[in-house]
C-alpha cells in the first residue's frame, strides 16, 4: 500500500509543479501594459446597416432585372455554346 500512495503523491506534486512552471511562463511572457490601439467606445445599441434586401423602387428592381436578363443572353448568344465556343 506504500509504494501506491508514494506513486500518486508523486503524480500530484509533478502535475501541480508543471502547472506552477506553465502559469509562471505565461506571467513573464505577458504584456506588462496593455495594447495601445484605439478602442472603440461601448456603444448602446446596434446601427443597421445602410445597404439593406429590401427593394426601393420595385418598378426599378424590375427595370434593373430585365436589363441584366437582356445582358446575359447577349452574352450567351456571342459566346455561341451551341457551337462548342467557351
């Protein structure tokens, strides 16, 4: 029953000395001050943001759709996929 409790008491003291070593390594690489950017002020609530999904003008989202649509398929028929170009 000795050699057990010698065995576990020594486990104890390397796990607590190697915690000692590790927290004693992070105080001497630490930062004695602390960082100098610019922080941000706390700030109250939260600002929405300026560019939202929903639409303005739905005539124009429209308008806008179309044009795009009018785009692609220009482009596909230059490109000519049917004849193997691209």
């Amino acid at each position: 029953m000795k050699p057990m409790i010698l065995c576990v008491t020594l486990i104890v003291a390397g796990v607590s000395a190697c915690g000692f070593l590790v927290l004693r390594h992070a105080c001497l690489v630490a930062p004695l001050t602390p960082a100098t950017w610019p922080q941000r002020p706390a700030v109250g609530h939260v600002k929405r943001s300026i560019r939202s999904r929903a639409p303005i003008n739905d005539a124009a989202e429209r308008f806008a759709t179309a044009c795009l649509l009018a785009r692609l398929r220009r482009e596909e028929a230059r490109q000519r996929p049917w004849e193997g170009r691209n």
